[in-house]
C-alpha cells in the first residue's frame, strides 16, 4: 500500500470516528502525566552503588583505546512521536530511524518503499468516543496500547506519545537490527536516551492500571531485545543527553559525599554536579582529555531487579568548536554483559562513546544524530501531510495545529 492509500484509508477511519465522537476529550485526558511517566533517575526512586571506585569523582581519561578500533561499526536507534487533535479524536505518530555510522540504515515508516504488514504500528488514535469504539484498523495503526488495552476519552496523551516511541524502538532492536546485522562480528548498537525506561508507574507512584500493564510490556520487550543482541557478542548501550532533571550522583551515597566537598553545595543535580566539579580544583585538566566519573550501578525493583552500570562523561569542546564552557555532559548506561564484551575487545564503554564520537569529529555519536534528524523528519512530515489532509476536508484541527498548516497553506499540495 502507497503512502497515498494510507492516508485515504487515515481519513476514512477518522470519518468514521465521526457518528460517536463526544465533542472532545475528557479533562482526565489534559493531565501528561508527569510523574507516571517520569524516570525513576529523576524520581529518585532507584538505588544506586558505586561499582567501580576511582580516586576523584571526575577524573582525566584518554579517549581512544591503544587497540584498533577503526573495524567497529556503529548502529544507532531513535525514535520521534508527535499528535494531531482533532474533535473525533487524538492522533499519535511515530517512527523509528537507524543508522550505520551518519548513514541510514532502515526507517519506519519508510520514505521510499511503500507501507505493509511488515513493520508494527506507527499511527495510534486515542478516540474521543463515550463508549467502546470497534472498528477494523490496518497493521499500520492501532487503537489499543501496547498491552493490548483499548485506548479512551480519559488516557492521557503525553502517555501514548511515550508509548509510540518505545514500541518503535523495540522492534527496531529486537527484529529489524538483528535481520539487518545478519551476525556481523565487532557493532555496536547505541540507542539515543536510557538504556532501560523505568518509569514512575512501575515503581509505587500511583498510577492507573493500564500505564502499569503498558509500561511492563515495554519494559519487558527492552530486556529481552537488548539480551538478545547481547547474546550474538553485539554489546548495547543507552545515551542520555538531558541531565538537569536526574539526581543519580547525589542519590550515591559513597560519592555524593566527596563531590560536596569539591562544588561546596549538598544538594544539586547531576548537571550542576558535573558542571561544577569541572570547573573546581579537584579536577586537574589534562588538554586533550575527556573526563568522566566512577561505574556507579542503578537498580529498580520492578518485580524482578533491573539493574544497569552508569558512568557520566564530560567532553570539552574541540579546538574549532566555539564554547565558553563544557562542550557536551552525557551519561552513558550498558549492562554487565555489555561490560564483559566491550572490555573482550581491549575497550571500555567511555572509549566505545569517543571512538563513535570524538573520532569522527563530534560530541555526540553520529549514528544517533543521524537517527534523531531523520526519525523527526519522517514525523514532521507526516504530521504535515495529515493535518492538511483533515483541513482540506473541512476537519477542526486543534489551535496549534492549525498553525503549523496555515504557516505553509499557499504551496499546499494535497
């Protein structure tokens, strides 16, 4: 099916939606959710220990390994979601993109082949309907979460948008990066945010009973995809940006006691901490250097122990990169087993991240900008596409929604 039949069959779906829609969701449905969704590393809800102690809380280390490291390939995996709302109901979408090294390896939904039953859902519709909504659907959208739960007027949005992503993310490391790989010896797969999601819903935050059941599939799915790459010698590691939220390091109770000392305040977020420890006299700078903090391993108990290693790297900018400051904070996450092979190649994981980044020039991996741009591509476009479809047809959009439309009307094609 072509992208043209897709969004034919999208608009006569939405049209059906039409004779039992309520006039909008229910209030419930305005709530994102926040601390349901939230990470338990923001949350300070996981326990965390020191697993490999180093003299300093942040400490000078060379980036590349002394073994060759040029045969290592890089995959990375990101995804984007984003919703248009409509008065019959709230449409989610998704992709997910992969790369090898900045080079596309496999988008879904893809740009160029047409659409079938081979990949998982990308559109999800949370209807606006009072009662139990029954309709056919193609392979390509769903109505129900990804535990099999239909979705209604009061499930929160910002929760299916979550939802949308981690899905995609699964079966992109589960089925499709295996398949693609085909047993090719010395890849690593590097996914762009936590290694494993754990939010507040899974670990005692009240939260209803259909995120809990979502949220476990999805936590499930990870394991086991991130276990089985693992299994074929192919190590997997998560790369988290954002750090102005999460408290790992003051939750450490054998670090966070030396890294008051150092910054002079007893309370701060992993952003702060690093910031400060660098700009502090207990890190000696070395240039040429990147720096990073002990092996620190985070636990949630979720039924079972999901446990994760975690080290925080600092990178200074480079020679013709302009910044008066740090040049990139990150936290790199992997499991032992991820350890173990990594460290079978000669290598540790703050090498892997500086062989994927630094080596080619950048802070950041290239495989996950790579996958970042083109996963919000696909969805901004789609997003594009759709909403003037619906406009075109005399549908409501939602206020900023139909901005994004009006902004471009005058070379609208549809």
């Amino acid at each position: 099916m072509d992208i043209a039949s897709t969004l034919e069959r999208l608009m006569a779906i939405i049209g059906r939606l039409g004779n039992g829609y309520s006039g909008g969701p229910s209030v419930l449905r305005l709530s994102d959710a926040i601390e349901v969704r939230m990470p338990v590393e923001e949350s300070g809800l996981a326990e965390s220990e020191v697993y490999e102690f180093q003299s300093k809380p942040l400490s000078p280390r060379t980036p590349l390994p002394h073994t060759d490291w040029k045969e290592i390939r890089f995959v990375g995996v990101d995804s984007s979601s984003r919703r248009i709302d409509v008065p019959q109901a709230s449409i989610v979408i998704a992709a997910v993109s992969t790369s090898w090294g900045a080079f596309e390896l496999l988008d879904w939904p893809s740009v160029y082949d047409n659409f079938s039953s081979s990949g998982p859902p990308f559109i999800r519709m949370l209807p606006n309907a009072r009662g139990p909504l029954v309709l056919e659907t193609p392979p390509w959208m769903d109505l129900k979460n990804p535990a099999g739960i239909p979705y209604d007027r009061d499930y929160s949005v910002a929760q299916a948008l979550d939802e949308a992503r981690v899905f995609l993310e699964n079966w992109a490391l589960s089925e499709a990066i295996p398949n693609l790989l085909n047993g090719m010896k010395k890849t690593v797969v590097m996914v762009d945010g936590p290694l494993y999601l754990v939010p507040g819903a899974l670990v005692g935050i009240g939260a209803p009973e259909k995120y809990i059941e979502a949220w476990r599939f999805l936590l499930a799915s990870r394991i086991e995809a991130v276990r089985s790459l693992e299994e074929q010698g192919i190590p997997v590691i998560g790369v988290v940006k954002r750090l102005s939220r999460s408290r790992i390091l003051y939750r450490t109770p054998q670090i966070s006691s030396s890294i008051s000392k150092c910054i002079g305040i007893k309370d701060f977020s992993d952003e702060n901490a690093l910031y400060l420890l660098y700009r502090s006299g207990c890190v000696k700078r070395r240039p040429g250097f990147i720096y990073k903090t002990p092996k620190i391993r985070v636990r949630s108990d979720v039924g079972e122990n999901i446990d994760k290693i975690v080290e925080y790297l600092v990178l200074p900018p480079g020679r013709l990169q302009e910044s008066s400051g740090l040049g990139r904070m990150v936290r790199i996450e992997y499991s032992e087993k991820t350890l173990e092979i990594v460290r079978s190649w000669g290598m540790e994981p703050y090498q892997i991240y500086s062989v994927a980044s630094l080596a080619n020039d950048s802070l950041l991996p290239l495989c996950i900008q790579a996958s970042d741009r083109r996963a919000k591509m696909i969805t901004k476009a789609l997003k594009y596409i759709i909403s003037s479809m619906l406009v075109a047809r005399g549908s409501i959009l939602d206020y900023e929604d139909l901005g994004e439309v009006e902004v471009r009307w005058p070379g609208m094609r549809v």
